[in-house]
C-alpha cells in the first residue's frame, strides 16, 4: 500500500508538473502573443500620423455663407451632419442639405416634400436617420434612402415649435416644446403629451435637450436647468446641484460628459456635483457649446460671437474674422475637424488651415514682408517695407531701430548672417547695416563706397565676405572695407539676387546669370531655352546649381542648362526661390502661392526622364493670408531648426510645418454620392427603384456626383468606372458628372470614388446599377427572323439578277467593245486637257502669291511694307488693349542718309538700307516686328514690352549699328539712326495716334543731335 501510495503521488505530481508547464508555456505564449500585438499597434500607429493639436484660433480661416451664397434664410437654427456626409442646416424657409458646393432645399414644395418650411430642430439617431421637427408641432424623417415620412401633430399635442429632440434606449424620441414641456413619439409611431403642472419649470423651456446615461431627461429652462428621471418626475436640478438663479441648459459631449450652462458659467456635470469650470464675465449670455475633437470647448454668445476654451486659453476671433452679426443658436463639428456655427444672420465656419500667418494684427509693422532668417538663437528676424522685426521663441515681435537720414524705419529688401553671427541688412534706399550681437549699427552708404539705390540681396563666403546685390553691380565687404571686384565685364547694372560659396559668387541680372570663379566670369543666357531674361533666386542641391527666373527654374550640372517651366507642369511661369525642408520636399515661391514638389521627380524632369512634373500649389484656400511672394529679394524662405518654413508675402509671414502637412495628406478620402440621374436632361428617381435602374436604349444617361469634403471642395478629385464597359478607372479630375451616350443593352454598374488633392482615393465609393434595355430592332427574336428574311430576298434578288445578267451580257459585250475605242480617244484628250489646265493654274498661283507679297513686301530690304505694318500694329493694339499687356512702337530715321545717296551713289545707298534691315530683323524677337515705312524710316512693334525693355533693346541696336563696319561696302563709312519711342496708352484708339507721337519723338531726336532715342 505504502509503494502503491507513492506511486500514485509520484503521477500525481508528474500530472501537477506537466500542467504546471503547459500553463506556464500558456502564459508565455499569450505574453508573446500580447507583445506582438502591441508592438504591431505601435507600428501602426507610428505609420498613420497623429492628428497634431489644434491652433490658435487667430489661425483658424474663417468662411461664411448668408442668403446670397445659396442659404434659403439667414437664421441657422441647428446643424447635423448624417452618416453618408452630407451637412443639414434647419432654417425657417425648410432644412438645406449641402454637399461643400452647393444647397438643396427640402420644404413644403420640394420632392420629397416637408409638412412646414419652420424647421426647429435636427437630429440623427443611432440608425442614420435624420429627425426633423417644425414650428407646427410635425415630425420628420429623412431616411438614408432619401424619403420623408411625416407624423402629423394630433390634436392633442400642442401646436408650437419643438426646440429640440432626443432619442433614449428604448427608442422613444423625446420632444422639447416650445414653452409647452416634454412630449415623446413611440417607436410604433404614436405621438405621448401630457401638459407639465401650473408651476412645473417646463411652461419656460429652452432649446436644449439632451438624455444621460442614467436615461435622465435633462432640459434647459428660463428657470434653471431640469431633468426628468426614469420614474417620470421632474427634478429642479439647478436647486438640487446649488447652481446660481438663471436661465440654464444642458449639453451632451460625444464622449458621454454632460455639461450645464448657467447664464455666463459653465459647469461640468461629475456624479451628482456640478464643477465650475468657466466663468465668462462680459460676455453675457451663453447661447451654444461644443466639445470638439480635441477636447476643448467652443462658446456661442448672445452678441459676442464664439469662443474657445482650451490649451490656449479663453479665446476670442480677431477683428480680421469678421463673422455674422446676431446669436449664435448652434454649434457642429464635421467630420474633418471644421466647426460649423449657425447665427441668426448666417452660417460661418472655421476650419483648421495648413498654413498659418504672423501678420499686423500680431504686431508687425507691415504686412509686406521681403526677407525671412533664422539665427543660431532660434530668432526669426522680419524685413518689412517698415523697417526690421525679430521674433523671439515666444512669438512676440521686437523692433530693431535701424538710423536713416529721413528719421523714418528703412524698406529691408535682404537679409544675411555671417559666420560671426552678425545680421547684415539691405535697404531699398537706406544703404547697408551690420547688427552686431550685442545691438550696436554699423551703416555703410555711398560715402563707404555702396552705390545709391535698392540693395536685393546679400550672401557670406566662406572667407566671410559679405557681397552685395547693388543698383549697380556687386560689392563685398571685407574688414569693414567695401571693394569693387576688379574683373573684366563685371556687371554694372542692377543686380537682383546674389549667392557666394564654394569659391562662386552667382549674380542675377535682368538679362540673365553671371558667375565670377577663379578670378574670370561667366555668363549664362537663357534664350534659346525658354527664353528666361529676369534672375531672382539661386540654390545650390548637391552638385546642381538651381536659378529661378521669369521662366521657371533652371539646373546648371556638369556645365550642361536643363530647364522646369510651364510646359513641363509648373503652373507659373515666374518663380522666385527653391528651397528643400527636412521632410523630403521641395518649396518654390511665386506670386501666385507657394508651390510643392517632390525633389526626385523635379530631377527626373529636368533629366528628361520625365516629361511632366506634379505640383501642389497653396494659396488663400490653405490659410494663407496672402498667396503673393516677393522677387528680387531675400531670403524669402527660411528653413528653421524645428523645420517649419516661414515664407515671405505681401500678407505678412505665412508658416507651414511639414509634420503637419503629412497629417493633411493623410486625412480620410471624402465619401462619394451620387447625387441626381437624368435620361435626356429629364430626373430620374432612382432611388425608388429597387435593385437595377431599367433604362430604355438610345437616350443620353447623365449622372451628377460630389465628394463630400467641406475643407477644400473645389479641389477634390474623381474616378469613375463603368463596370461592363470600361476596363478600369478612368480619371475625371474635378469634373463632377459623367455622361453616356448610345450604351449597348446590359447590366452596367457605375463606381465613383473621390480624394483630396493630396491624398488617397476613397474606399467609400458611389454605385449606381443599371440595365440598358434593347430597342425592339435589338432583341434577338426580332433580329434572327430579319436575318431569316433578308437571306430569302438576298437568294431571290441573286437568281434574278444572275438570269438579267445573262441575257443582257452579250448585247453589252458588243456594246463595251464598239464603245471602248471611242472612250479611249476622248480620255486622251480630257487628259491633255487637264494638264494644260492644272499648268495654268499653277502660273496664276505663282502669279497671286508674286502679287500678295509685292503688295506686303517692300522690294528693297524685304522687311514688311507700310500696309502691312499699319494692320500688324492695329491687330497688336487690340490685343494688347485687351489683355492689358505693354505695347511700344519705335519710329527710326536713318542718319544724313541723303548724303550717302549724294556721295556714294544710290546703289550704296540701297545696299545700307538692306543692312539697315538686316540689322533690325537681327536685333528683334519673333514676336516683334520690324518694318520699312518709307524711305531711310523704319518702324519697329515691339510687342509685351515695357517702355524700359524697350529703351534696352534700342541701346542695343545703337550697339550693333555702331559696331558695323563698312557700310554699304564703303570702308570706314559710319550709320547711325534717330529714333522715337512710345508705348501704348489706355487713350490711344488708332494706329495712328501711336505712330504720331513717336513720328514727333523722332523728329525731336533729329534736332536733338542725330544718334539718339527719345521718349516720352
């Protein structure tokens, strides 16, 4: 027994150890598993960026919509958004759906239809459905399949508004009637009213109702908040909970917590004890709470507008966002984070905005700014047209007093910071300033040797020589000396942009790029790629120098030109600076916006690996104050430590982090809906029809669809697909229908999907089935017996035909053969005929076109003659009037030209005409025209051309006449011309009026010495 006993506990234990293990290897698994899991959710969380923390509400773009922007009223009573996204806006005119572009409008005349235009209040129950209540005492509902259903108001039930609805667990949806108290409508559709008592606080009820977990019935009173128990009492809740005298009412977070409004408080509902947690004094009244997102608390007011409470603190809009005068009665956030406030003058909404701004309302002194940096402090330092700014790590702006001899803050154009960490400051008329570290000024002008005039840029080399972009070339400062670079053929005009470094100094001209290395300057011209004039920016990426000019972007790499402009997808043709942010992305400044583009695909393009490049261009609609950057200054762009890029506008300075824009990029795809089907332009109303929509063959079908996203709507694309026909997605960009014409008999079915610009397509697509039904010519019965018949008559009309043939072959054999050489004679001579005519044609052509250009063509120079310079001119004065571009006209006289005729010969003196001609033909662009007008006159149309350009491109032919030698081929003989310049004014109404005035000019050149341009 003894052995038997142990060894029994011996299995015993050996069972115990083996489960031990088994749970023990259990545990460990399921702690395995466990960390797995939540090591793939971090993943996954990594993945997806986190939505960043909202920001301050001066930053938030504000956009309103009254009567004339489509709303059928002004008063907004309250907001819904449904599960399939569209936004409902209650009204007193009928509830307005909108979908981001446009409002349709549900009343008593619409289909389908409501029982009263006064709609009080919305609301959308656990199922999708849409309540509505009006002022008659009705309810609606609208169901996600797009009907109405009524329940009219029993006489029982009094006869007034309902302000608000809710719906408990049982499914009963509670009823809050104007001054009037509580009512329900039953799940079966049956309406429960009983009048509260005399002295109940529901005879002064309030708009807001809201149900808690506990199933309580809390409503707002002019008396002080009340709630209805499970038990059917009505409880004095602003008695029980010890909140001040008032009117109050309750609102009901998303995430469960209720909260009572008291008059101008604010209190927090935890357990059975309110919590004050704001107190708003001066604000009066407080008429509409949300809780968003992020958890902090929008404030609607009687008259003072909305505000926030939250990590910014109690928060009011700015005087900039200007919204509808009245009450706000209504608070929604959409789906994509926008708040949405209804007021009794309108609809305003509030969107979080990829860009944010530092403007004159946070205290700059201009909103025009020209030149962004960032020092080793963190500082940002401001070039305003009033003067310099800094801003520290706290956002508060601090000016920088710069001296000037008119007492006044100079226009900065440019910034630069020196290996000393001293701040270089160019003026537009002011001269140059250094900053020391510690405050001091050191001013350097005409005197210390910087010419007189605007000062566009400044760069530091790496022996820190600071050089200069004058009005009249380059300086560099060295040991507080200004030097002039002794190089040949240094530029002596105005220098737009200037970059120093790794043994270059790159200079922008308005006629092109230099660059000084190794003592010896080169010169780079864009005019035989893309003909670019203007440099404004210079950026140096590995071993590829980028210059942005008036005609996009050009890459300088191993001595070989590449150009990105607006035939390869940029969608501006002037560009100002390129510059990359530590996200992988590629910024470019203009005038019209700021513009995106991924690094190696702008390679790709100037390679010519790629034909087009993608770009992603922000303006007003991302936040930005103003679109506009600024040329021929700089920095514009500054690439701070935290990465954030701060842009230089005409609007102040507009502010784009790159971690928040992948957070835009990643929003959801708006949901697609198909929105309205028509058959010939006529509706369709497919949504009652159950299944496939059945449609006869032969009709134009057209199908109106949207993308309901309320951030950028404009810019929201789409795909369809015709399942049946086509083979695949088709891209329809922003086009928001499609239609079919002719569609063969089957079953179709039509997918739609959206996505933001940036984003991805949506998973949530739009169908729509359909079956082309066959006409009666197509249905296969009908067409095998017309097969059946046209074979009989085919076999017929052949055995009749072959018997006609044979009887009647023989007589037209001999017939063919009598007829044949009479045939063969008469096409001989028709050929003759033919070929004489067709030569006689071919001498009047050539005889036209002799005569067309005698009448056009001046025989001498072979330049257009006066005809046709005078219809030239009228065409290109249209045009220009029309598009409000520049036109110049230059009226020139060649110089003693009689007295070459009289000393040399009439012969030499056709010669120096023909030169003369040649040389204006040289000197001119495609675009112009250059024209013989009479004898030695010449005229020129220079087209797109200010008077400035203009003046330059007269200076360079006086160049080139000069530099002729032998005229005529005369040895040492010397042209000249006299010449009048005019451009184009608003008065001018004929050709005549312009060539007037520059006849008179040149005529003034003449007697003003002779070799000479004179204008206006």
């Amino acid at each position: 027994m003894q052995y038997s006993s142990q060894v029994r506990d011996g299995r015993i234990s050996a069972r115990l150890a083996v489960g031990a293990r088994l749970r023990l290897g259990l545990l460990v698994l399921l702690l395995a598993l466990q960390l797995a899991l939540a090591g793939a959710a971090q993943l996954a969380h990594a993945a997806a960026p986190a939505q960043p923390p909202s920001p301050p509400l001066r930053d938030y773009a504000l956009d309103v919509w009254t009567s004339r922007e489509g709303l059928p009223h002004n008063s907004i009573r309250d907001i819904a958004q449904t599960r399939d996204g569209y936004l409902w806006f209650a009204t007193w005119e009928g509830v307005a759906r909108y979908n981001g572009l446009d409002f349709t409008l549900f009343d008593r005349q619409s289909k389908p239809a409501l029982a009263d235009n006064g709609v009080g209040a919305l609301y959308v129950d656990p199922h999708g459905a849409l309540w509505l209540s009006d002022s008659r005492g009705n309810v609606s509902r609208y169901s996600p399949d797009g009907r109405i259903k009524v329940w009219p108001r029993p006489a029982k039930v009094p006869n007034v508004l309902i302000q608000g609805m809710a719906m408990d667990a049982q499914g009963r949806l509670w009823l809050l009637y104007d001054g009037s108290g509580l009512g329900y409508l039953t799940p079966e559709g049956d309406y429960v009213y009983q009048a509260p008592p005399p002295q109940s606080p529901l005879n002064d009820t309030y708009m807001r109702i809201a149900i808690d977990a506990r199933q309580r019935i809390w409503v707002g009173t002019l008396q002080g908040a009340a709630y209805r128990d499970t038990d059917g009492r009505v409880h004095n809740a602003s008695h029980e909970l010890g909140l001040p005298p008032g009117y109050a009412w309750p609102y009901l977070a998303g995430d469960g917590t209720l909260w009572l409004v008291v008059e101008d408080r604010i209190y927090r509902l935890e357990g059975e004890r309110a919590v004050l947690v704001h107190r708003l004094e001066g604000m009066g009244r407080l008429t509409a709470l949300l809780q968003d997102r992020h958890g902090e608390l929008w404030i609607g007011t009687e008259n003072n507008g909305v505000l926030r409470a939250g990590r910014h603190g109690v928060e009011r809009l700015s005087p900039a966002q200007a919204m509808p005068q009245g009450r706000v009665v209504s608070l929604q956030e959409d789906r994509e984070g926008s708040i949405w406030i209804g007021i009794n003058g309108g609809l305003a909404r509030l969107r979080e905005t990829l860009f944010t701004n530092t403007t004159t309302r946070d205290g700059l002194h201009s909103d025009y700014v020209r030149a962004v940096i960032e020092d080793p402090d963190g500082d940002l330092w401001i070039g305003t047209s009033i003067g310099l700014q800094r801003l520290d790590a706290r956002r508060a702006l601090h000016d920088v007093p710069l001296p000037t001899s008119t007492g006044k803050p100079p226009s900065v154009l440019s910034l630069a910071l020196d290996r000393k960490g001293r701040l270089w400051i160019g003026s537009y008329a002011d001269g140059l300033y250094r900053l020391e570290r510690s405050g001091a000024v050191t001013r350097f002008r005409a005197a210390q040797g910087i010419p007189e005039g605007t000062l566009r840029g400044i760069s530091v080399d790496e022996q820190d020589r600071v050089w200069v972009a004058t009005q009249h070339g380059v300086r560099y400062v060295q040991d507080d000396l200004v030097h002039v670079p002794e190089v040949p053929g240094m530029p002596q005009g105005l220098m737009t942009a200037v970059q120093a470094g790794q043994g270059e100094v790159w200079m922008g001209t308005l006629e092109g790029a230099e660059v000084l290395r190794g003592g010896k300057l080169s010169q780079y011209r864009f005019d035989e790629i893309g003909g670019a004039r203007s440099v404004f920016g210079f950026t140096r990426i590995g071993d590829a120098q980028w210059i942005a000019t008036d005609r996009g972007l050009y890459r300088l790499r191993g001595g070989k030109l590449a150009r990105v402009g607006l035939e390869q997808g940029l969608p501006v043709d002037t560009v100002f600076q390129l510059v990359a942010d530590r996200a992988g992305n590629d910024w470019i400044t203009s005038n019209r916006g700021m513009l995106r583009v991924d690094p190696a695909e702008l390679t790709r393009v100037a390679d010519g690996v790629q034909a087009r490049i993608e770009v992603t261009r922000y303006n007003e609609m991302d936040g930005m104050a103003n679109a506009q950057g600024n040329g021929s200054s700089g920095p514009g762009v500054a690439v701070r430590r935290d990465g954030s890029l701060w842009f230089a506008t005409a609007g102040g300075v507009a502010t784009v982090d790159p971690s928040r824009l992948r957070w835009f990029q990643s929003r959801p795809a708006p949901p697609s809906v198909i929105e309205s089907v028509t058959l010939d332009s006529l509706p369709v109303a497919w949504r009652d029809t159950p299944g496939r929509l059945r449609i006869e063959g032969g009709h134009r079908l057209t199908v109106n669809y949207v993308g309901l996203s309320y951030l950028l709507p404009e810019r929201t694309r789409y795909r369809t697909w015709l399942e049946g026909l086509d083979d695949g997605w088709i891209e329809r960009g922003r086009l928001r229908s499609v239609e079919f014409i002719g569609l063969p008999p089957g079953d179709y079915t039509l997918h739609v999907a959206a996505a933001h610009p940036d984003g991805s397509w949506s998973e949530q697509e739009a169908r729509l089935r359909f079956s082309i039904m066959p006409l009666w010519w197509q249905r296969r019965s009908v067409q095998a017996v017309i097969m059946v018949l046209a074979g009989l008559l085919l076999f017929a009309m052949y055995r009749y035909r072959v018997g006609r043939y044979a009887r009647r072959s023989e007589r037209l054999e001999r017939v063919v053969t009598a007829r044949t050489q009479d045939l063969q004679a008469q096409a001989e001579r028709l050929r003759q005929a033919d070929q004489e005519k067709s030569t006689l044609l071919e001498r009047l052509r050539h005889q036209s076109e002799s005569f067309e250009r005698q009448a056009r063509e001046d025989a001498l120079t072979g330049l257009p003659n006066r005809r046709a310079f005078e219809e030239r001119l009228s065409v290109e004065m249209a045009r220009a009037q029309r598009s409000d571009r520049p036109l110049c006209l230059v009226a020139l006289d060649v110089d003693h030209f009689k007295k070459v005729n009289d000393q040399y010969s009439h012969s030499v003196g056709d010669a120096v005409l023909k030169q003369v001609g040649r040389l204006l033909l040289q000197a001119s662009r495609a675009s112009d025209m250059a024209a013989r007008t009479g004898g030695e006159e010449f005229c020129l149309v220079l087209t797109d051309t200010t008077q400035e350009q203009a003046a330059r491109a007269c200076e360079r032919l006086r160049r080139l006449f000069h530099a002729q030698l032998g005229w005529g081929g005369v040895a040492g003989m010397r042209i000249t011309f006299s010449a009048g310049l005019v451009q184009l004014r608003a008065g001018d109404a004929q050709p005549h009026d312009l060539y007037q005035r520059a006849d008179r000019l040149l005529y003034r050149a003449k007697h003003g010495g002779r070799d000479r341009v004179e204008l206006e």
